[in-house]
C-alpha cells in the first residue's frame, strides 16, 4: 500500500558523489580522505555515498598489487570504515579495493552500511588498452548473474562470517534497487548497465579510475553519463579521482549524478582540494515514468532474465519529503582543449610538487616557446589556486607572490646565444614575477675540451666535431640546473631542494631532436607528450586572457637551439632545418603513428591525400623516410626520457603508452616498398 508521503511528492532520495585526491599506498591518508566525504555526505543528508575505484590503496599502486601487504592494510582500512560506519546510520557506503577470490585478485567496488559489509562487486572488464595495464594485476569476474559467498578472515574481526561476492545488485529495506558498474565496463559494447536497466535498477553506481586526456572528459559525461540514462533511464552516479596519485596521468574527477538524460550534480575537473563531495535529491518515479514510455525497453524487460538479489536492512528513502525542493537539472559548460591544458599540467605539477615535499621549480628558461610554455604552466598553477598548503603553511593569495615564492629560472646563455633570447626568457620572467638568473657556460665548456687531444671544429667535414660540440653545451646545462636546483635556495636563507622542470615536446623526442641527458633530462616535464602544434596554441590562448607582455616576441620567434656560432650576432641555426620537417608536419606524423598505429608505408599512403596539393609524391616519400630514419636511430633516447604528463594519445612515453623496441633495422623493405609506390603512381600519370 502506498504511503500518502509517496503519493503527494514521490519516492525521494538523496544521493552523493565525490572526488578524492588519493595516493596510491597512502593508506592512512587515503582513509582519512574517504571518511571526510562520507561524513560530508552523511551531514548533507545523502544516503549513498560513491567513491572512485580502488580508492581504498590508491588506483596506481601498479605491480604494488603483486604484494600480499597491499591486500593486508586494504582490509585493514575497511574494517575501520565499517566502523566508522555505525556512526552514520543509513548511509550506503560504497568504497574500492583489491580483494582475492580463490586464486585471482579482483578489482572490486565494496558496498556497507551500519557496521556490515553488504556486497562486493568484482569487475567484469578490466581496462588493457591506452595506458591501462588491469590484466596484469586483477582476473575479471566471468559469471554473469552469479554471486557466491565469500569468507571473512576472522583476524580482521568483522561481524560477520561472509560477504555476498559477485553478479548482481542489491535492494534496501524500502526497495530502492542499486547496481554497479565500474569504469572500463561503461565503455563497452555491452555494459552491465544495459542488463541492471532492464531488472528494473533505479540507481547504477560506477566507480571509475578515468584519467585526463584533452577533449575526453567531455565525451565521458556527454556521451556516456548522460548517454546511457537517456537511452535507458535511471539514475547514474559516477566518481572519479581527482589529482596526481603518483604517476604521470592525472585523474580529472568531474564525478556526476544524472537521471533521464540531465544531470544534476556535478564536480568541476580542475580543483586542487583533498576532497570534493557533491549532492541532489532526486525523485526515483521520474525514471519509472520515463522508461514506461520507452516500448520497447518495456519489451525487452520482459524477456530479460532475474539477477542475482542481495537484500540489506537500511532505509534509503527520504521519509518526510513534504516541502523539499527537488534537485534541478544543471548545465556545464565544457572546457575547450586549449583551456585544459591551462589547468590540468599546471594541477599535475601541484600536486607532485606538495606530495614530494619540495620547495619550488628551477625551469632553464632559453627564451623559447617550449620553456616559456613551461614556465607559463607554473604561473597558472597559482592563479588557479590561491589557498592551498605548502611547506606546512597557507600560500599566499597573490599568484605573482607565489610563483616569486616557488618558480626560479636560469637563461644558461653562451656565445652561441643571442641577445633576443636573452632579453625574452628575462622579460618573461619578470612578466610572470619569477626568480631569474642569467649565466655563461662558456667557461665550463672550454674546460671540458681542454681534455681531448684536440680541438673540434664547428665547420669541421667531419661533423661528429660539431655535433660534439653542441652537446657538450646541451649536457652542461643539465648538469647546472641540477647544481642550481639543489643550492638556489641557500642563497634564499630557505630550506628544501627545487624540482628541476623539463621543457622537450613530444615532436622533438619522436624524432630524438634532444641531446640524451641535456636539459630534457629533468624531475618532471608537463609538455612530453604535448606537440609544437599545441603548445603553440597554448601561448596564444594564454596571449590573449593575459597581458604579459613578452609573451608576444616568444610567439613571434623562430624555435632554435642555439648551439652553432651566431653570424652577425644573429641566428643561423633553426630546429625545422635542422630536422627536415615542420613541427606542424611532425604533428602529423606523431598522430598517424599512434593513435592511428600507421607504419611507414601506411603513412605514405595516408600522405598522399593529405599533402597532395603541396608536394609531390617523391617529397611525400622523402619526407617520411627523413621521419623513419630519425625516428629508428633515436628510439633509444625515449627510454630514459624525463617522466611527462601523459595529455594527449599521441604521446610516445616508453613506460605506459607506447612500448616499441630501441634497437631498430633500416625499414629497408619498407622504403623500397614506398619508392615502389612512387613509381607506380608516377607512371600512371
């Protein structure tokens, strides 16, 4: 019989989602962080309370989930949650961790309430593609609609013997039905969610591990969050991480509540706090009436199998809804690419800096548009946020104090330098209110040739002289940074070391236009996996929201490393030049080589529709073994490239995403197989 509550205003409920910046293997902070938004939401008035996946140890604890003791302090923190849970009567916790069955290790979403476990939920698709490496770690559950009881050490002292483990979903005591979903499953052909719609499930939690790459959030939320309730109905709650949990992605959080296609609460990607929950009372009758009008969702309910039940004793409902105001539908505005990477390097860069307890940043500032681009990153890290914590203490508001406080450059200039330069890496500097400095190298690397037998020659035939030589300059200057970095604040009276930044692109290391072990050698580097093309847009999206006012000249600039002698004290040496290809030409290539995963001669053949207007098929064909056979002698110099923060797919970083051998043969069949092409194509003519 229905109640005359339900009859006047529906069945309400009030839901929470939330963001939590975990670490991976920080078990006590990562507690602390998950019960803050529990009693968050609790105080809120929320009911059920989502985190993100495997937010118990941290979702990056990568072969960390080999070791048994990562198993042991995960239990260990979920007895204290359950715990904790007693003081929060009624409050659907739903947590994440590694937790093994028989002989396999599950990645599983743990669900409890009022001192007892309810259910585990183990993930039925694990994520292997893209940086995803889950089958390494976790089995996926095979049995479809299958739960099956798993035993509880006792030496961890829960009340109880067994926790349901499987297939399935739960129901509370007022009847509110509530299914899982985890991550990589939402991207599938055939989503558990599908199957949970059809049983009739009002609310589909998906714990989510989901990090940020330019343009995917959008499609995240869009297309998937608000997808999958538009075509089903339902309430779907979504969490993700937010921050930088020890690795080189960063989790862009953007945690959500939808129902029917709009969505109702929302967790903006970019803020640094700990902790974020966010929460909206919802009428569950809105999704009984909008999947009734879908006929033939009707239909295939009826054909659909029963899943597995798991009962619990909580009520979940509001039970006195009169005069509550109903959560309503919001918009968000998505960022455009250019403005994430605005925000997400800069966070990354935050983040690692106050987890790694340093002090600041020393950049090697050169005047150029990749080291300007870097040190830009920094400045806007502090206007994004202006009260956080660092060294113990509040930073200060002004983001120009800050980066005063935080951002130290160097202009290592030599007699190869020009003043341009000179004079836009310090404009710069006092533009964004960094700590500046300019030195000569000139000196250290006389020293250095005053060890061989001989002096090397710039103009020499042999070039192995002049390539010496420009290297010995760029390997100098990693070594002063270093030196910098560790005694810049000694000067300063401060205590602490500097992280020494990199400023390499990702075009440059695809085609090895770095000197192994110079300046791209570095703690961290925010643009490694960012392209020429973009960073470029960056500094004129940054040009036109800021008056700096030097900015200008370093767009306006022809990139150049400045490693040959000057004629006329101007510059004689640019990079495009020396490489043979346009930075806009090598983002061609990046992109046809990964994603796309295109070989010499598919790039060929792609080429040819897309430079046909501006070369001829032999260019076409010269410019793309120019790429190959830069590409295969520098491979190697990927291995020990500086960790950068993984933004785009296109990325070649050696260690997640792009695994490729470092030894490479000729590709003479490959090029032979394009100037067939050529031939062919030409005689056609």
């Amino acid at each position: 019989m229905l109640s005359s509550s339900r009859l006047k205003t529906g069945r309400i409920i009030n839901l929470a989602v939330c963001t939590v910046n975990q670490w991976a293997l920080d078990f006590t902070g990562n507690k602390e962080r998950i019960l803050k938004t529990c009693r968050d939401a609790y105080e809120k008035g929320s009911k059920i309370r989502l985190g993100p996946e495997l937010e118990i140890p941290g979702y990056n604890c990568l072969d960390h989930f080999h070791e048994l003791d990562t198993e042991l302090h995960s239990w260990e923190i979920l007895k204290e949650i359950v715990d904790e849970s007693i003081k929060m009567p009624d409050l659907l916790i739903i947590t994440g961790m590694p937790i093994r069955y028989r002989l396999g290790l599950y990645n599983c979403m743990v669900s409890l309430a009022n001192g007892r476990l309810i259910f585990v939920y183990p993930k039925t698709v694990l994520a292997n593609d893209d940086i995803y490496r889950e089958g390494r770690w976790f089995v996926s559950w095979v049995h479809k609609n299958k739960i099956v009881d798993l035993k509880l050490n006792p030496d961890f002292g829960f009340s109880q013997e067994t926790v349901p483990f499987g297939n399935g979903f739960i129901e509370s005591k007022d009847g509110v039905k509530i299914g899982f979903e985890m991550c990589e499953e939402m991207w599938t052909a055939r989503s558990p969610s599908n199957d949970l719609a059809l049983q009739g499930v009002e609310i589909i939690c998906n714990s989510s591990g989901s990090h940020h790459v330019l343009g995917k959030s959008y499609k995240r939320i869009k297309q998937l969050v608000l997808g999958i309730t538009s075509k089903l109905g339902g309430v779907y709650m979504y969490s993700n991480h937010r921050g930088m949990d020890g690795e080189r992605v960063y989790f862009d959080g953007m945690s959500s509540i939808a129902q029917n296609n709009d969505l109702y609460a929302h967790i903006p990607q970019f803020d640094l706090e700990d902790t974020c929950t966010k929460n909206c009372l919802i009428n569950l009758d809105k999704t009984t009436v909008y999947r009734g009008n879908i006929a033939s969702t009707c239909q295939e309910s009826s054909r659909s199998g029963d899943m597995p039940i798991v009962n619990f004793d909580a009520i979940l409902l509001n039970s006195n809804t009169i005069n509550q105001q109903l959560s309503l539908p919001i918009e968000v505005k998505p960022l455009s690419d250019v403005e994430e990477l605005c925000h997400a390097p800069a966070a990354w860069m935050w983040h690692y800096l106050r987890r790694s307890k340093q002090s600041g940043f020393f950049l090697p500032l050169s005047g150029g548009q990749d080291s300007s681009s870097v040190a830009l990153m920094v400045r806007l890290m502090y206007s994004n946020d202006p009260a956080y914590f660092l060294e113990g203490k509040k930073v200060n508001s002004d983001p120009s104090l800050l980066c005063k406080q935080i951002l130290f450059t160097c202009y290592m200039g030599s007699k190869n330098s020009s003043q341009m330069t000179r004079d836009l890496a310090a404009g710069l500097a006092k533009d964004i209110n960094a700590n500046h400095s300019n030195i000569v190298i000139d000196s250290i690397v006389d020293s250095c040739l005053q060890t061989l037998n001989f002096t090397p020659q710039y103009e020499s035939p042999d070039k192995r002289e002049g390539i010496a030589l420009q290297n010995l300059q760029a390997r100098t200057r990693m070594l002063l940074a270093y030196l910098h970095a560790q005694t810049d604040l000694i000067t300063q009276g401060r205590t602490g070391n500097l992280l020494v930044l990199g400023a390499s692109n990702v075009d440059e290391s695809l085609v090895g236009y770095v000197t192994k072990y110079d300046c791209s050698s570095a703690d961290l580097n925010p643009i490694g996996a960012i392209s020429k093309h973009d960073i470029r847009k960056f500094l004129q999206y940054v040009n036109s929201t800021h008056k700096f006012v030097h900015l200008q000249g370093i767009i306006d600039s022809i990139p150049t490393a400045e490693l040959r002698p000057l004629k006329n004290g101007q510059i004689v040496q640019t990079d495009e030049e020396d490489i043979g290809l346009t930075y806009n030409e090598l983002s061609e290539f990046g992109k046809l080589r990964k994603p796309e995963n295109l070989g010499p001669v598919g790039i060929f053949k792609n080429l040819l529709n897309f430079w046909n207007e501006k070369y001829n098929n032999e260019q076409i064909a010269q410019k793309v073994e120019i790429f190959f056979r830069r590409y295969t002698i520098n491979r190697h110099k990927a291995t020990i490239a500086t960790p950068a923060y993984h933004a785009n797919t296109y990325s070649n970083d050696d260690h997640r995403n792009d695994h490729r051998p470092f030894l490479y043969p000729d590709f003479t069949h490959q090029f032979n197989k394009i100037r067939e092409f050529v031939k062919e194509l030409n005689f056609k003519k």
